[in-house]
C-alpha cells in the first residue's frame, strides 16, 4: 500500500488494470473478468496502528463505468488476507 501513496490518481489506474471502462462490458484489454465479481482490487500493507497488523483496502472497478467504488467489502478477498 505504500507504493501507492505517490499516486495521484490510483482509482484510474485500478480502472486501467481491470480494463475498464469497457462499454461492451467484456474488459478485454485488462485483467477484469467482465463482471462484478471479478473486477475488485484490495490493497494490504503493513499497518501503521498501534495493535494491527495490516491495513486492508477493498475496491470494486466498475466494469462499464469509470468508476471505482470504496464503499463495499468482499469476504473471500478478506478471508484471503
């Protein structure tokens, strides 16, 4: 996660990565699977709290959209941690 901290704009390099947006819905110029739920990106770094461990960011890549959503979570991407 501290790499991307000089980022300026991360959310359209997510968008980039996953090939979005993609107007015929397939991400076919990037890693995104064309759906949902398989156009997510989770940061994890090493935390910089008292009394964590890591830090864990989840995000969801619109697939036809640019856009990138913070607001939700994904529990087999936290299980993964």
């Amino acid at each position: 996660s501290r790499d991307l901290e000089g980022i300026k704009d991360r959310d359209m390099m997510f968008a980039v990565a996953m090939g979005s947006p993609d107007r015929f819905g397939r991400q076919l110029d990037g890693m995104g699977g064309g759906t949902s739920s398989t156009s997510k990106v989770v940061i994890v770094g090493e935390s910089r709290k008292e009394h964590c461990d890591v830090d864990y960011t989840f995000c969801q890549v619109a697939v036809e959209d640019q856009l990138v959503d913070y607001s939700g979570t994904c529990g087999n991407l936290a299980a993964a941690v």
